[in-house]
C-alpha cells in the first residue's frame, strides 16, 4: 500500500504535468526565481538563488545509530538543509534560530528542516552540542564519509540549500544568517506558494 509521502508526491507530480505547476521536478522557473530573489531580506540577502536547478545529491548522511539516509527521504518536501560543525564558530551561533525554524515547520509535512554534520565532527560531540543546546526539533546527522559534502562542493561552512520536491538545488546561503526571523519564514514560504499552490 502506497505511503502518505509516496502518494503527495505523485499528486504533486500530476500537478506539475497538468500545468499547475510547472516548476515541480526541475528547480524554479523564471517566475519562481524571480519571486524568491524579492522575498531577501535581512541576512537572507545572502540567499544566492541559482539560474539553473542543481541535480539532486545521491550521498548518504548517518543518524546516531549508524542507520544511512538520503534526501530521496524528503521527496514531496521543501528541503532546507544545513551542514555544519561543533567547532565552527558561526555554525554554532546560528543553530539557536535554525532549531527555532525546525520547530515553525514541524508540523507541515510540505517542509523538512534538517542539519547534517561534518564527517571530522565525532557523534558524540554532535548529540552533547544539541543537547546542551536544548535543541528539540534539530536531526543528528552526520555526513560520515563526506559523500553529501563533496556532491555539494561545500568548502566552508556553515552551509544551508534549499532543495525542491524533487531534491534539485535550488539556492544557498554560505556563512551563518538568522534563521528564527520573518526573513527566513518569507523565504520558506515563498518556496511554498510556489510548489504547493493550493497550500
């Protein structure tokens, strides 16, 4: 019997062939991209919205139990995903306000908000970090063997994409930005109107 994700996803998908929506499945339109670009503001200034769609990532990230995962686990969602570390200074001033965002969405299932850690972190580390933190929505990810990194061309961080329904790239911010703020939620939001139309 098909899942709940499986048959959104499909739906969607439907969506897109009818002409619904024509971004779905292959980034953003001009019409899309030019809607995201208007919804910067503040530190999302530094979202840099990309002209074409950026293939999806087939790396594996790793829970604290060693279980793989992959962002074929978020077909059917927005997608903002940041990587990170325990000694980076940055990525630790703004996982505060990146917990606060996870928290805003995690209750609609259009949306997943997720961190994955660098593969020098150790586990350990990361699971002390968020629970001193008092983090309550943020995942333990690890990128362990750096496979999700690499795909990604990340060289600094913090890092966070934003992927489509159909896991294509389809912006990033480099550097830390705050997350907890309208700025963040008019940008997921725009991603919204846009692939969910009929929110």
């Amino acid at each position: 019997m098909p899942t709940r994700k499986t048959l959104v996803a499909a739906l969607l998908y439907g969506l897109a062939l009818g002409g619904a929506n024509t971004a779905f499945g292959a980034g953003l339109d001009a019409e899309g991209r030019a809607a995201l670009e208007a919804a910067r503001a503040g530190t999302m200034e530094k979202l840099v919205v990309h002209p074409e769609a950026r293939k999806p990532m087939d790396g594996s990230f790793y829970t604290p139990d060693g279980n793989a995962r992959d962002f074929g686990d978020y077909e059917g969602q927005v997608v903002v995903v940041n990587f990170w570390a325990t000694w980076c200074p940055p990525c630790r001033k703004e996982m505060p306000g990146f917990d606060e965002l996870a928290g805003l969405y995690a209750g609609d299932e259009r949306v997943a908000v997720i961190t994955v850690a660098h593969q020098r972190d150790r586990m350990d580390r990361i699971e002390d970090f968020l629970d001193d933190l008092g983090a309550e929505h943020l995942t333990k990810f690890q990128d362990q063997r750096g496979e999700v990194g690499r795909q990604a061309g990340i060289l600094g961080l913090p890092v966070t994409l934003i992927l489509d329904p159909e896991g294509y790239e389809i912006a990033r911010i480099t550097g830390d930005a705050v997350w907890d703020g309208p700025e963040a939620q008019a940008v997921i939001d725009a991603l919204l109107a846009r692939f969910f139309p009929e929110g």
